[in-house]
C-alpha cells in the first residue's frame, strides 16, 4: 500500500518535472513546433479533455511501464500520473480562460507566461515549482480589473471539449 502511495507522489512530482522542461524546450529554439507557436498566437487551451488527451498520449509509456517491475509501484505511479495530467489539463485551460481562479500559485505562472510573451520565464503550467528550482521564475503585477471580473464565474465555466 505504501510503496503506492509514494509511488503515485512521485509520479506526480516527476510529471510536472517533465511538463516544465517539455514547455521550456518548445521555447530554447525558434524551430519550436508550429502547434506550440501557434497556441501562442491564439492564446487558449484546447480544452480540458483535449489537454489530458495529448498529456496522456505524449506520457502514456512512460506511465506504464513501471507497472512491468512491480505491480503496486506501477499502480500507484500509473495514478499519481494520471492524476498530474488530470490537474495539469485543468490548470492549464483555467488559467487561460480564469487566471483569478488560480489559488494554489501566488501568480499564475502560465497565465502570465502568454500576457508579457515570456519566452523564457515562467514555463510551470501547473505548478510554479520548478521556475522557482531553475531561476527561471518572473515575478510581475499580472492581475487587472479584467482578471478580477472573471472569477466571479464558477471554478467548472471553462472549457471542456
């Protein structure tokens, strides 16, 4: 049982270990993928299940394959993966359509990262953990009228599909 659990946090801490230098690498050279280039320009999320979708098929070996040495530490990791993307997916549409939402980061690292165009600050889009490890974190006043305005909607009033 425990060796689940402290498989599924690793899991989870890992993932957005991945997630924050998979985003950094999109932005190190001007040959980053045009779908990236292009989420930039329009500056939204595809929508909740779409996000987990891509998340699970660009991480779907990496989350499995521990389940070939040891079933429980591959359960738990299985989960604390699929956990992550679930969160991740979510944290990412919110804070494109609802940054004021985003309660657990002093400032919504992805939000931001898209307003000032930080091509090389604040690549987190969950979690801000790891801009904070690699210095790569930029603090700025981020939130407006505007900002404020949306949280007055629900945490679900996003999109979904």
């Amino acid at each position: 049982m425990w060796i689940s659990v402290a498989a599924a946090i690793a899991a989870f801490v890992f993932s957005s270990l991945v997630e924050y230098w998979v985003h950094r690498l999109m932005h190190a050279s001007p040959r980053a993928g045009e779908r990236h280039r292009d989420h930039h320009r329009r500056n939204e999320g595809q929508g909740v299940v779409l996000e987990f979708i891509d998340y699970v098929k660009g991480a779907g070996i990496a989350m499995v394959v521990p389940l070939l040495f040891s079933l429980p530490f591959g359960l738990g990791w299985l989960t604390g993966a699929l956990i992550y993307a679930a969160f991740s997916a979510y944290a990412h549409q919110l804070q494109h359509e609802n940054p004021a939402k985003v309660f657990w980061m002093k400032m919504p690292v992805h939000y931001v990262h898209h307003k000032y165009q930080m091509w090389y600050h604040n690549f987190g889009l969950a979690v801000d953990w790891w801009d904070h490890v690699f210095g790569t974190y930029k603090a700025v006043e981020w939130i407006s009228d505007e900002e404020r305005a949306l949280a007055d909607r629900s945490y679900l009033e996003l999109r979904w599909w």
